[in-house]
C-alpha cells in the first residue's frame, strides 16, 4: 500500500477547498436565482428592518421543498465548513507527520472556531 505524504495530502487540502468553494458558490447562485424568480418584483420596505433567527433545522427542511433562501443558507454553511474542513484535514496532517505541537495547535484553533460558531448570538 501507498504511504501518504506531503504532497498527496497538500494535493488532497487543496481540492478539498476548491470543491467547498465551488460547491458554495453554486448553491448560492442557484438558489439566489430561485429567490429572484419568486421574488423578484416583491416591493422592498427599506425603511424597517427585522432580525430574524434561523436554524439549521429550518434550513434542512427548506431544502426539502427546495426553498430558495434555505438553498442560499446552506451555500453559506458550505462556505463556512470549508476552512473548518482544511483544519481537519490539516490535524490529520500532523497527526501522520507526528508533529504533535502543531497537531495541538491546530486543534486549539478548531476548538476556538468551534467555540465562536456555538456561542455565536444575535444582539
């Protein structure tokens, strides 16, 4: 069997991001689309502004009857896992290079994205 090394899993990172990336540009764009055909001659009330909450739930469930907004929000998850993602890929990196300072951390920085994504509020 073939050892992985450096540049295999540099090769692997590298088309790990350009995938979430595209993967997230198309989701919005095809979901942004949606939205403009359903709402686009809606009138816009510029003048009030209401901050709403939106759960993962939500969005799932809204991808299940292919709503336009829940398609936008899950490129927007998508673009966000994609640097998470890297960082996984990277501790898994280190982990087989067995440089365990680095291995620490790159977890220390998941665990702080992590930390920002779960306490993350609205004010």
């Amino acid at each position: 069997m073939k050892k992985f090394d450096d540049i295999d899993l540099a090769t692997v990172i590298a088309k790990a991001l350009r995938t979430g990336v595209i993967s997230a540009f198309a989701c919005m764009l095809t979901g942004g689309i949606a939205y403009l055909i359903k709402h686009g001659n809606d009138q816009s009330r510029f003048t009030t502004f209401t901050l709403t909450r939106i759960k993962i739930s939500d969005i799932f469930s809204g991808l299940s009857f292919l709503d336009s907004r829940s398609i936008v929000y899950a490129g927007l998850i998508l673009l966000i896992a994609t640097p998470v993602m890297r960082i996984l890929l990277s501790v898994f990196s280190f982990v087989l290079e067995k440089d365990y300072f680095y291995t620490a951390v790159t977890l220390l920085v998941l665990l702080i994205i992590f930390f920002s994504i779960i306490s993350g509020h609205a004010a």
